[in-house]
C-alpha cells in the first residue's frame, strides 16, 4: 500500500485535481509512480502474483490503484504514464482483472454505468447471479 501516497496523493492530486497544474509536482510523482511501476514490473517478470504464484491480498490491495491505472481507469493518466511499455504489469493486471470474483465484487454497490454492471445492495449471494 505504499503505492497510495505518492499514486494517489501526489500524483493523482497534481495531475488531475489541483487548481493549477504545476509542472514541478506533476514531474515528481509521475517519476516515482513509474519507478514504482518499474519495480512491479521486474518483479512480475519472473512471478505470476506479487507473492509468488498464489493470488492473495497483497495482488487485491495492489490492483486496487495499479491494475485501475494500467486499464486506463485512474486519472485518465495510462497515455501520460506510458503504462504500456510495462508489459508484465499489464499482463498481471488483465490477469486480476479477468477473475470471476473480481468481476462480481466491481458490481457490488455500484449505481452507475451500464446497468447490468450494477448492483445497488448485496444481500446474499445469489444477488450477484
């Protein structure tokens, strides 16, 4: 969760919420956001998950800011980033993305969006059916 300050609270406030867009900031988080990237990247290089090759929370904590960054969902930012050059990152990404449980909990308290994305209230587990 190291990722949070410096994606979320440096660059994501610079780049996308700041009433003036300074080039300093922007530069300065979106330098330690890719070296973070790279980092993943090596990483991802010669493992299928961060821990190992088994899915855990360490990957769902993770994909929460970077796998929403790579799919181009985060600030609008993936083009600035360059976020494809980061293949494994990528791959890893597309990879969480497409698991049926992370597909079903995208849907829980959701009101926006297509409506078959939706589902406003979980009650039980037959509601995401």
């Amino acid at each position: 969760m190291g990722s949070a300050p410096f994606l979320g609270g440096g660059f994501g406030h610079f780049y996308a919420y700041a009433p003036e867009k300074l080039e300093y900031p922007i530069d300065r988080y979106a330098m330690e956001v890719k070296r973070q990237l790279d980092v993943l990247n090596r990483h991802l290089a010669s493992h299928q998950f961060l821990c190992g090759d088994d899915y855990t929370i360490a990957d769902m904590a993770v994909y929460a800011w970077y796998g929403v960054l790579i799919e181009g969902k985060l600030y609008d930012a993936a083009e600035f980033l360059e976020v494809n050059t980061y293949t494994n990152v990528v791959r890893w990404a597309h990879q969480i993305h497409d698991c049926p449980a992370v597909q079903r909990g995208r849907r829980v308290n959701r009101t926006w969006g297509d409506e078959a994305s939706q589902l406003h209230e979980r009650h039980d587990s037959t509601d995401l059916d």
